[in-house]
C-alpha cells in the first residue's frame, strides 16, 4: 500500500505502559507515576503540570482542558469538558455599546474563568489513585529550581517577543533580561511555584477560591475585565458522554460540543463515502478531497456549534448520512466547491497528552492556553499566564456562538480515541488550533487507508485549507502544490510546522503498545 518512505525517528514499543508527549521531561514524568502505581489518569495530569511550566507557550494551569478516558480499554467511554464560561456580566450589549465588535485577543475580555485545574481534580477524583499534591511536584520542581528551554519552544519565544513586550506583566515574568529564551536557557518560575504548592496542598480551591482567585480578579479587572470572584468559586467540569462516527471499521470518539471535535466527525463521514486508497497518500486527489472535506466541515462548526447549555445543537442531524450526502454530491475532483471562506482566528498552541496504562486503562488528554502564550496577560502576583478562549466567541447577537453570561465558547482543542467491537486500539490527538480536526483526519487516514505505523502517520507532510488558502508544509512535494494550483487552489508555504501529534497503537493480541511523537514537537513517546 504505501509508496512513500520518512526516515523520520522509530516507533517506540512496550509491553507495561506508554506516553506519548511534546516534551520529553513530560514523558519521563508520566513514566514515573506509572511506575509508582498510578493511573494513566494520573500520570497524564502530572505530565499536564509540568508542561505547563517547562511548555508556556501552549498550556498552563490558567488555560482549559478536555478528555476521553476509557477504564481498562473497554469500559464505558467517559468525555470531561473542564473549559472555561465567560463572565456572568459579559452580555453582547456591553460590548455592542462600546463599539468592540470582536473579543480583541490580547484584552481581559478575551480571557475565560480557566478550566484546566477542576478538569484535572474531577478525573482524578473518577481515575486517579494520586492527588493533586503528588502530581504537581515535577511542575513545582520545574518552577521552582528551574528548566532547560528546548528548541521548539524557543521558536515559539522568538515569534511571540512582540506580544509578550506589550502584555500584562509578561516582561516581568516571561522575557527574562528583556528578551525571548532561547534554547538552553534555564528558566525560573519562583511565583508560578509558589501558587502550584498552594493547588498542591489545599487542592482545587486554592485556584478558584481565595487569595489566588482574588489576585487573578484583580489583574483582570484592572484592565477592564468583568470577571468577578463569584465566576471563578462558580466554575465547574462537566462530565459527559462522546459523541463518534465510524470510520473503515472503527469508532472514532470526540467530546461534545461545545468542543469542536464534531469536525472531525463530519470530516470522516464525507471522505468515507470516496476511497482513499485508489489515490497515493502524497497526491492531489487526496489532499483536494481532505480539503474539500475541511472546508464543509469547518463550514459547519462556524454555523452550528456553540455551548449546547445555551443553545441547540444538532449533534444527531449533523452526524446523519444525509447531512454528508448533501455535500458530496457537490464534491468535484477537477474544482473547488463554492463555499464562504471561514476565518475564525488561527490558535496553533495547545498540549496533547496519550497515556496508556499496565491495566490498559486509556486516557486522551488535551490542556491549552489558546493562541501561542494566551492572552499575554500575566496575574500580578501569582505567575498564572491566562488564557485567551473567550477569543473564540463571535459578539453578534442571534449567532449561536455569540458571547453571553456563562457560556463557554466553540472550541478547539480534541482528544480523540479510536476503539474497535467496543476496545480501544488508539487514543490519539493533533495538536495546533484550527488545525486539530484536519490533523487527527489526516493521522487517522494514514493509518486506516494507508498502513502507515503511528510514527508514519504523524511524520507524513500536512496541509490546512484556511481563509481560502491551502497551506501546504514544505514536505509536501512541489508537483502536489501544482496540481493542488491548477485545479483552483490558493496555496502557500506555511512558516512553521502544522501542529504536533501523539499516538498509541494497542495490539490486544500480543499485548503490546505502539507509540509515536511528532518531531514537529519537542517530545517523544516512551514506555516501559
């Protein structure tokens, strides 16, 4: 089947336990509270933690997080939504009456009561054998004694040196000596340290109640933020159940709405209909069909998915052949299909965590902070980077995913799982905003319809059509980028990676576990 060749790294195999993350100190921490008897709950939030002092750029305890666990591989599937609400007085008119027509990203406006350190407190309470106080250590230690900048997020530094310049008390905590880290540098975080061992000893509380809820309400609301102490003691996770299609025999699962991962759902059913494998993984015919399948489904997710407390979504109608069949019908290979261009704003950082356990128990983990470095607004005393979700809402009222008091905004970040007859063969996840759907599309293709091993399937070159441009990685060959020109695509060249994957391949049968780690990131997977 396959007629390409990456000398990219190898898979990593074991028979115990594996993780797959985008920072090697992470996936050692994972590894760690295996080996001490944890869960793989457990170890994904200790490896959350500290990637949220040794990876700024992505996450971090003030962004949001969701999951799909799965108890011994095949158990009833669990989805968590630890995403943050808007502000109880965040009504479109205030907005309207001042004339601010989109959450502008970098304001307190675009910031939503963080969500990551409840969702990380519920799964341990359903998942976990350890608690806050153990798991946070390596993130203390990090923060405290200090960490090694690796290179990939070094880039990330050095693009974001003007938006951490003109931040909120970012120059103080994140350019050390006026300017962005770079690789090898070693990096203290004594205040950030300080808050994890207030989380570590008097849990969840400690984030949403008190002295540290009060001093990240104040840095808001001196900047004109809405938020008050009632929205941060009022935060809480909700744990639901996925929503998955099938796909070449498998059942792929997202979290509902207002997770986006419906996306990748509706991206799946329109290209299910087509067979991949009559066209080479690296050609035009297959990425003009991922396109074509993006650009309906993006269209979809704009029109439709909003926070389901708020607003009805059609999960089911959206799901149904029919919805698909009305679109492929449209689908041609030679031209695109006339389609409005969607442009909601690009957000390319975000971590994504897979763990598997020696019991097998699954767990598919994500935990961001939005755009790369969030809203640039640092809380005055506690070292807590906040988030800029609430970037994500529309201010147009009528929309569904207009802004509204405590509503939680449409998404991006997607933890998948692939199960089989009911057994989980790969918890999975892309990392990389508005690229996630596509990218787990991609992976997922690559295996399935084209043999790709995880490794393969992650290292294979990418594309994202967005704004009416394809934008193609440098690895996709030049004669691709033609053909994908002359049948009417826009293209250009992206300037850093697409996102950053993880996989974990389960082999029942032998009992072994399979993991790859995209080298777009700094991370790896490992196991023993």
């Amino acid at each position: 089947m396959r007629n390409f060749h990456f000398a990219g790294r190898s898979t990593v195999h074991a028979q115990n336990a594996m993780v797959a993350t985008s920072h090697p100190e992470a996936a050692l921490a994972a590894i760690d509270v295996m080996r001490a008897g944890g869960t793989a709950a457990d170890a994904a939030v200790a490896a959350c933690a500290l990637l949220g002092v040794i990876e700024p750029q992505s996450t971090g305890i003030g962004g949001d997080c969701f999951a799909l666990i799965q108890p011994r591989g095949e158990g009833k599937i669990v989805a968590y939504n630890g995403s943050g609400r808007a502000p109880m007085a965040a009504k479109a008119e205030w907005y309207l009456e001042r004339k601010i027509h989109s959450v502008p990203l970098t304001s307190a406006h675009a910031v939503s009561i963080p969500g990551a350190i409840d969702a990380w407190d519920t799964i341990l309470r359903d998942h976990g054998k350890m608690g806050l106080d153990t798991l946070l250590q390596p993130a203390i230690k990090a923060a405290e004694e200090g960490y090694v900048v690796a290179p990939r997020i070094a880039f990330d530094w050095k693009n974001q040196f003007e938006k951490l310049k003109n931040g909120t008390n970012t120059e103080r905590y994140l350019l050390p000596h006026g300017k962005p880290a770079i690789a090898g540098d070693v990096i203290h975080q004594p205040e950030l340290g300080k808050t994890l061992r207030a989380i570590a000893k008097n849990g969840r509380d400690a984030f949403y109640t008190g002295e540290i809820a009060a001093d990240m309400v104040e840095t808001l609301r001196g900047i004109g933020g809405l938020h008050t102490l009632e929205d941060f003691a009022a935060h809480s996770t909700e744990t639901t159940s996925p929503i998955g299609t099938m796909y070449k025999g498998h059942d792929v699962w997202q979290c509902p709405p207002n997770g986006p991962g419906i996306t990748m759902l509706v991206m799946l059913n329109i290209l299910s209909r087509f067979d991949l494998t009559k066209f080479p993984a690296l050609s035009v015919e297959r990425f003009h069909l991922e396109a074509e399948a993006a650009r309906i489904a993006y269209m979809m997710r704009e029109q439709h998915i909003a926070d389901p407390q708020h607003v009805h979504v059609d999960v089911a109608g959206i799901l149904a052949k029919e919805f698909a069949d009305e679109h492929i019908k449209n689908i041609r290979m030679d031209r695109l299909l006339d389609l409005p261009n969607v442009a909601p704003p690009m957000n390319p950082s975000t971590v994504y965590i897979t763990v598997v356990d020696k019991d097998r128990n699954v767990c598919s983990f994500i935990n961001s902070i939005a755009h790369s470095f969030g809203s640039a607004i640092v809380s005055n005393k506690t070292g807590i980077l906040m988030q800029n979700r609430a970037g994500g809402f529309r201010i147009q009222p009528g929309h569904p995913n207009c802004i509204a008091p405590g509503k939680r905004p449409l998404h991006t970040i997607i933890p998948s799982l692939a199960t089989k007859n009911g057994r989980a063969v790969m918890p999975f996840g892309v990392m990389g905003g508005q690229y996630q759907p596509v990218g787990q599309t991609h992976v997922l293709t690559n295996i399935l319809d084209y043999g790709c091993d995880v490794q393969e399937a992650i290292d294979m070159p990418r594309g994202l059509h967005y704004e009416g441009v394809y934008q193609l990685e440098d690895s996709v060959p030049a004669e691709i980028v033609e053909g994908l020109k002359k049948i009417g695509h826009k293209t250009t060249s992206v300037v850093g990676p697409l996102g950053g994957g993880q996989a974990i391949w389960i082999d029942w049968d032998k009992g072994t576990l399979t993991g790859g780690s995209d080298p777009r990131k700094d991370g790896c997977a490992l196991g023993y």
